[in-house]
C-alpha cells in the first residue's frame, strides 16, 4: 500500500526516539524507502556499536544495500529526522539514492549540540588551514596503483 | 618498534594493490596507526561487500574502533592510498583522529576516473540547486525528539 511522504517521515522521527529511550545513541533516525516499502530502518548507534560512522542514515542504507545486494540505492527514497551530516552526505551521493526527505535543519541541530557545521567549513578548507593536519606523502607510488588498474581495465 | 611514515604509507598503498588483485572493490588502502602499530587495515569493499560506504578508510577506521572499543580515534594517525573522499573525511572527523597522510591527490583519482569533485559541489550547493532533491518535512514533529533529549539531559 503506498503511504504518504509524512508517513514515512514519522517513522523516521519514532525510530529518533526510540534510539534515544534504548541509550542506543544520539536522537536520529533513518527509513530507506523503495517502491513504497520501507527496506530498511535504524537509529544512531554511534556510541553503543563503538563506531562514528554508525549514523542512522548510513546504518539504514548499509541494511537497504544488504537486502537489495547492491551497492546502489537508485531509486531509493531516505526519510531521515534530520538533514544529514557531510558524511552521510556522501554517503548518500555514493549510494545514488534518489531523493531525501528531512525533519530538523542542520541549524535545528546546532541548537541541541549536534554541530556539523565545523565539518562543512573543513571540507572548504584549504589542507593546511584544516584542524586535522593532512600531508601527502609517496604520491608516485601510490599513483602506481592506479595506472596498473588503468591498464587492468583498459 | 617506531616505523616511518614511509612504512606506514607503503602498507596502505600495497593495500589499494591487494585489493585490486582480489576484485574487492576499487584500488584504495588504508592503515590505522597508534603508538607506532598498526591497530587496523583495510582496502575498498564497496561492490564486494555490497556496501557503498566501504572505503578503505571507513572499513579500517571501523576495525580500528572496534579494536579499541571506542567510537573514537584520539591519537590515531590514519595513512590511505589517496586522499579521502568527503564521506570519509566526515568520518575522519567525527573519529578525532589526529593527522592523515595521503598518497595521491584527488586529482590523480580524477585522472583515473576515480572523481569525487562532483560530492564537493554538491554540499556546497544550496538544497534547491542539488542534483539529488532534498526537502523538508516535519520539521516541528521531528524537533521535538531533540527538545525530548535536551530534557533527559539537562
């Protein structure tokens, strides 16, 4: 039966809360929806899986990917409580899911503590003004890999 | 025993070679190092393990979690075979990992067709303007798991 958009949505913002009431992680939730069947649902597990990529929308599209069997979700639809995070961001452009419904802003986050923004001004940054040192190091070898997989696949 | 930067980066990039030679997934490795020793090691998975966030960099920076058992990386130094994409970098960012080095740029992933410029526009790109829609739902429904969780911890 196909549900409206709201619908999904409050699934997505139930599994915040109910993340939050089992001491799973922080208050966010994830469906991801396809031909009008959610695939897959989750809520933030960052702290209790001991893993920081344990994002609602990255476990929700992890379990999604499982079930299809593919590392795609065209054609997907992710209803999340809150807009994602640069991480889940790309997570979601890798996936090629098709669209993104959200409930909170990034801003509405911020007002909870749960910044991203200093993410987004990195990202913009140039390497060496960043918090996080980058440095390049044996670039000639590593580019080797990359030929010998162009040759691979030529 | 204390090994070279040189060391550590060699191992990530015969990582991305590994992986290649294993159809894993795409040529990328990474290593997680903390107190001179590599806690964790990884190279790309994403069309084996059917999972599009399976970058070398977040499957070791997971093991490395997992190893700790923590969701955080403080003092780890991560080397990968190339610069992380904004999915990782996101991640690299919520670890607190302290420094990465890199092997090649993006732009020699660019070269070889390995591109992730386009995730880049993209978060910089107002919602409206982006390739995959995003739009808001919910909103005041959704704010209040986070008024919800402000209370449990105030």
């Amino acid at each position: 039966m196909k549900e409206t958009n709201e619908f999904y949505m409050e699934r997505a913002i139930a599994l915040a809360a109910e993340g939050m009431n089992a001491d799973a992680g922080r208050p966010f939730g994830a469906v991801v929806v396809k031909d009008d069947e959610i695939i897959a649902e989750a809520y933030n597990q960052v702290t209790t899986m001991n893993d920081p990529t344990a994002h609602a929308e990255i476990v929700a599209m992890r379990k999604a990917c499982e079930k299809l069997n593919n590392f795609e979700l065209r054609d997907c639809i992710i209803y999340t409580s809150c807009e994602p995070c640069p991480m889940c961001l790309g997570a979601i452009y890798w996936s090629q899911a098709k669209m993104v419904y959200y409930g909170c802003s990034r801003k509405d986050a911020a007002a909870y503590n749960f910044d991203d923004q200093f993410i987004y001004d990195e990202l913009d940054r140039d390497m060496k003004d960043r918090n996080i040192q980058f440095v390049q190091l044996a670039q000639k070898k590593a580019v080797k890999v990359f030929e010998a997989w162009g040759q691979r696949n030529s």
